[in-house]
C-alpha cells in the first residue's frame, strides 16, 4: 500500500515536470498558414537597432517591431505575436542541448510506476477554480489560473475548453478592459484561442481592439495596451476560422486613428486602403479626417492626403456634400494643406468651392468654415488665393483677379495691402473705372474697421487717372474728395497734376494757375509734367501768350522744358496771328538752344521725360506754323523777305534737323576743344588765344552748314 501511494506521488510528480518542462508548442502548430481562412495584416513600424541575435531581446519586440524584424530577416510577417516571435527564435543559433544524462536524478528503473488516480482531476479542478475568480470578478486570479492549465495540463489533444477562454476573457473586459490594464492578456487569449482554431466571438474580440486603445504616446492609456497590441488582437482575428468578416469598420477605424495619432502616416494609409478596396466598407467621415490631418500634418506625406479623397470617393461620399460635417470640412482643410504644399493652386481653389456648396453649414457657408477649422488651413487657403491673384494679373485677366479677391473676403481671409493695390491696379489699367473705384472704397472701409491698412497715395493716383481716361469725371471727383478725407492731403505731385490734366482739357488755365500756386504755397515744387500740363490748358484757351510766359516760369524754378512742353507750347501758337508766329519762332529758338547743349552734354533720366531732342511731331508743328507764317505775309502782316530773314530761320532749323548730323558737328567741336587743351597744356599758350581759337570753332563755317 505504501508503494502504491509512493508510485503515485513520483507518477504525479514526473508528470507535472515533463507537463512543465517538456510540452512546448511547435512552431508548426502556431503557423498561421496552416489554418482555414486565414489572412494575414503587416503594418509594420519602422526598422530600430534591435539585436535580434539575442533571444532575450527578440522576447521584448513588439508586434509591429516583430513584423520589421521578420523582414530584414527575409522571414514572412504575417501572423500573430507568437508565430513571428517564434520564426525569430527559430533563426537564432541552438542552445546547448539538455541531455538526460546531465542530470544528477537517481535511477528509478528498479522501481514500477502505476498511476491510479484520475488524470484529469487537477485540469478539471482548475476549470472550476476559474470559473470561481471569474465569477468574484478577479481577472488578474483568472488569468494565472488560466496560464497555469495551459502551460501545465493542456495538451494538443486536450486544449484549455473555448468556454474558460470566452470567460475569462469577459471578465477582463469590464470597465473597458480595467483601463487597458488587462490589455495584454486580452491579446494572449485571442491569439491562443486562434492557433486552436477557436471561433473568437465577434462582439468580444471587437471590443477588445477599441478598448485597448487610449489617447497617449503610441495610442496606449496610462502605458497599457497600444497600437501594436491592437494590431497583434487583429492578427488574431483575422487568422481566426471566420477571419476578417467578423472584424468591425470601428474596429479598423480605431487602430487607423491611432495610427494616424502617432504619426505613422504610411502604416494609417495602407490599413485604411484594405478597408475601402479589400472589404469594401465605408468608413466613417472621421476616420478618414485623421488619416488625412496626419499625412498634412508631416508635410512630407501631401500625396497621402490624394490618397485619401480617393478613398472617400470611392467609398461612396461626394466631395460636394461632405463639408455638411466636421470631419468632412477636415477632410478638405487637409487637402487644402496639401494642395498648397504641391503648388497645386486649382485643387486648393476647387476644394474650397465643393466646401461652399454643402448644405446645412448656416449661417456660415462650408468654405468659410473650411478656411477657418485650423492656422494651417487659413495660412493655405491664403496663400492659394494671393499666388492665383498673381497668376491673374500675369494673363491681365482682370474679371479673375476680382472674383478671387471677392472670394477671399467672404472666405474670411484677409487680403494684404499688395493683393488690394495688384488687383485695384490690374482694373485701372483695364480701363475698368467703376470697378476700380468700387474696389478701392471696399478697402476704404475695411481701413476704416481695423481690417486691412488704409490705401496709398498712389493707388488713389492710379485709379483716378483711369476715371479721367474713362471720362468719369463724378468718379474722378469722389475718388478726390475720399482721398482727402483719408489721407487730409489733396494729394501729391502726381494726383495734382492728373487733376492739372482734366482741367486743361476743359482749357481753364486760370484754375491751373491756381493748383500750382496752391502747390507752391504748400512746399510742394512742381514738375516738368505740371508745367506742361498748364501749358496744355493754354493751348485748349488759344492763350499762346500764358503759354510762353509759363516756359519762362518754369525756368525760373530750374525746372527745364523736355520736348513735350516745347511741342505743347509751339501748338498754342497756331491761332493764325502773327503775334503768335513770331512767339512760335522765339520757342523754336530756345529749343534749339536747348538741343545744343543736350548734344554737348547729355540728359540724365529718362528720355521721354527730360530730352530736348525734336521728335517727328516737332516737325509738323513747325511746318504748320511756316504755313501760318506764310499765310500773314500773303496778308501784308510782314514783309516776305523780313519773315524769311528773320520768323521763318528757327522753324526751318526744327524742320531740317537731323540727330546724327548734329551730333557729328558736335563732335568734331568736342575734338577741337580737347585738341586746344593739350596745346595749351604742352606750348604753354596765353588765354585770349585760347579763347580766340574757340570763337573760330563755334562761329565760322561748322556753325553756318549747321544753320542751312
């Protein structure tokens, strides 16, 4: 009897040490391939510096560190934690073998084992010890209840039953998953239950996967669970028998999100593809928001966001509609984002035109909304405006540069002070007056409530001087009258002579008189364009009297004539009086006085503004006033051969003149005068010579072939 109870006890004992020491499970019965349906889910992370020599680190990978690991290793990366940990394992070199004969135990062949007791009592009393934790609601009793009839009593043959996996399983579900504490043992018993070939109850298995993630550092809460955990519980259930048919859209959506939370665009973007294309669900609105605020996020990954509105159109929502929600408006803020990074300027514009036409956004419109959900998407929707504003005035495309700058305002975008004064402008030179004005009063006004800054003197310049071109004289006068409520100025030189110039076209030379002494009065000095402009209006008044008396005025200020004003001043004189032909023959006179030292020494500036030199129309000015001329000797105002000698000498100058010969007469007078100089310089010459072989240079015959 006491032999019979010692062969019992030493049968119970070897037992449990071969349970202990000898069961473990091979590589073959965790291979995923080996099960019906299974499929297999590689997202893996990126590569780090692991030692995967080291079996004591390849325990310590997580699963998307095991699925890299597999990769480098050239090994497949699908399947569940414990199925890649142990295609690791199995690459290591081999450990020492444990022999028998290496133990010191005493022989136990003379003795004659015969176990009597029930063998499957301590497995069943484990069971029952289960059921007991689960039902107190001790999930952490449970699961060391459960690892050790695992580990010790389950056999291939007699695996732990599907029913103590789905309990305790329930029981570390509750209060969601204890705040993922319960996380990890959750993703054992999923994946234990899959290598049996246990179905994995749809509604337990999905919660699993929400619950285990949170909102911190790799989408763990206080530390527990995770992405990779996530991921790992739907390896497990995908390689279940039903696969991945009894996996959730919230199921994916959660681990998408985190994935997009932790900034692993890449990884977000493939699982969130295999929903759309491989199972064909349509994921909600905000699964594809945080996809798609990730990838514009990174600023690298601006095609990731493309990708996404393909997904969102091929899952079945219109572009068109979606801003009608949040995470639609997201949605389009990113591509946006993203639109602005690829310059890709008429993508950015027609995403923001699909977010106007959302119903349901009242009172604001989706666009606005859309603009104004994030920084980053006013900055974008910015700056798409102002460089599409630029592209219009490129192509002088005036009716674009407007509606874009209509858009921005009702957008909520602020237009900056240089998109006003480029698309104000881009309407004065079109010739577009009432648009322009009303432009400029729209800043005006926003300038008034702190919106934008007020605008420049030279705007209000530029937008009356397409009023006048216009003939819009009532605009012309309001556009006045505001700047000087604006600015308290009645402007500078250019808006005062733009105003110089509509009163000379109503030939009021008084009041032009009037405007430039006002000018004076006020320190500010008029130009060659005021005085020519006066001029002007004594040209429309038939005054060439005023006319010549303000070439001398101008002269006086050291402010010289161009051949503008001189062009100006000699067709004032065409009145048919010989009063006035002989003032023409005085102008064509100093004119050409003024050729000749412009010849000697240049003009400085542009030549439009400050040269003398006469221009086709000088010509025909002087040819009309010697047929004036004429027409006063025909009428006995002049003798013939006084008003040839004398009145008609000037104007035939302007008439034969031409630049290059001039300019080589001067020349050869610029060779004469250097030539003296080195004689003076070399013979040592007394000065009245000097200066009499000047008078020879410029009075003898040079001069004469000059005047015929």
């Amino acid at each position: 009897m006491k032999l019979s109870k010692l062969s019992i006890a030493l049968s119970s004992a070897l037992m449990a040490a071969t349970t202990v020491t000898g069961f473990v499970p091979s590589p073959s019965s965790f291979a995923l391939n080996s099960l019906p349906n299974a499929r297999g889910l590689s997202v893996c992370a990126a590569p780090q510096d692991i030692d995967l020599e080291n079996a004591s680190a390849v325990g310590k990978l997580s699963f998307r560190e095991l699925q890299s690991a597999c990769k480098e290793k050239g090994l497949p990366a699908v399947g569940n934690t414990v199925t890649l940990r142990n295609r690791l394992l199995e690459t290591l070199p081999s450990s020492i073998e444990e022999s028998e004969s290496a133990t010191d135990s005493p022989s136990m062949t003379d003795f004659d084992f015969k176990d009597e007791s029930d063998p499957d009592f301590e497995f069943n009393a484990l069971v029952n010890e289960i059921d007991q934790k689960v039902s107190l609601g001790h999930w952490k009793a449970a699961i060391r209840k459960l690892k050790k009839l695992r580990k010790r009593h389950a056999t291939p043959e007699r695996p732990v039953p599907q029913e103590t996996y789905v309990k305790v399983l329930e029981v570390c579900l509750e209060d969601r998953l204890h705040g993922a504490r319960a996380s990890e043992p959750a993703r054992k018993i999923l994946e234990e239950m899959a290598e049996i070939g246990y179905d994995i109850r749809a509604d337990l298995g999905n919660e699993c996967i929400s619950n285990c993630i949170g909102n911190g550092p790799n989408g763990t809460h206080d530390s527990f669970g995770g992405v990779d955990t996530a991921l790992a519980m739907l390896a497990a259930m995908e390689s279940s028998p039903k696969g991945s048919e009894m996996i959730t859209v919230d199921s994916y959506g959660a681990v998408v999100s985190a994935l997009s939370r932790e900034g692993s665009v890449d990884e977000a973007l493939l699982l969130l593809r295999a929903m759309v294309v491989e199972h064909s669900f349509t994921p909600p609105l905000s699964t594809f928001d945080d996809a798609a605020r990730a990838a514009a996020k990174s600023g690298d990954h601006s095609e990731g966001v493309l990708q996404v509105l393909t997904l969102v159109k091929a899952s079945g929502y219109i572009l068109d509609s979606i801003a009608s929600a949040e995470a639609g408006r997201g949605i389009l803020a990113s591509g946006v984002i993203a639109a602005e990074q690829m310059g890709n300027l008429a993508l950015g514009l027609r995403l923001l035109t699909a977010a106007g036409k959302a119903e349901g956004c009242a009172p604001d419109t989706g666009d606005d909304l859309v603009c104004s959900s994030s920084s980053d998407a006013q900055r974008a929707s910015t700056l798409i405006h102002k460089r599409a504003i630029d592209k219009a005035l490129e192509d002088d495309n005036w009716k674009l540069a407007v509606k874009l700058l209509e858009l921005m305002q009702r957008r909520s975008l602020t237009p900056s002070t240089s998109v006003w004064r480029k698309v104000v402008t881009l309407c004065s030179k079109a010739q577009k007056s009432r648009k322009a004005v009303a432009l400029l009063f729209d800043w005006i006004t926003l300038s008034e409530q702190g919106k934008a800054e007020k605008p420049l003197l030279k705007v209000f310049n530029t937008v009356v001087n397409a009023c006048e071109h216009c003939k819009e004289e009532a605009l012309t006068v309001s556009v006045l009258e505001k700047m000087k409520e604006v600015h308290q100025t009645d402007g500078n030189i250019i808006t005062l002579n733009i105003a110089l110039k509509r009163l000379a076209k109503l030939g009021l030379a008084q009041a032009c008189e009037g405007i430039i002494i006002s000018m004076l009065d006020e320190g500010l000095e008029p130009n060659v364009v005021s005085y020519t402009t006066a001029i002007a209006a004594c040209l429309n008044a038939k005054d060439s009297a005023s006319a010549y008396e303000w070439l001398n005025r101008m002269r006086s200020r050291n402010v010289n004539p161009n051949f503008h004003t001189y062009n100006t001043a000699l067709a004032a004189c065409l009145d048919g009086k010989l009063e006035s032909t002989a003032r023409a023959s005085t102008i064509a006179n100093e004119m050409m006085a003024d050729v000749g030292k412009e010849l000697m020494v240049g003009y400085k500036g542009a030549a439009d503004y400050t040269s003398v030199i006469p221009d086709k129309y000088t010509k025909v000015l002087a040819r009309s006033l010697m047929k004036q001329l004429r027409e006063n000797w025909r009428t006995d105002e002049i003798n013939i051969a006084v008003a040839k000698s004398t009145l008609r000498v000037p104007l035939l100058k302007l008439v034969d003149f031409e630049k290059s010969e001039a300019a080589a007469e001067i020349e050869k007078v610029k060779v004469a005068a250097s030539a003296l100089q080195a004689t003076l310089s070399a013979d040592g010459e007394d000065m009245q010579a000097v200066e009499n072989a000047e008078l020879d240079v410029d009075f003898k015959d040079n001069h004469r072939r000059i005047e015929v």
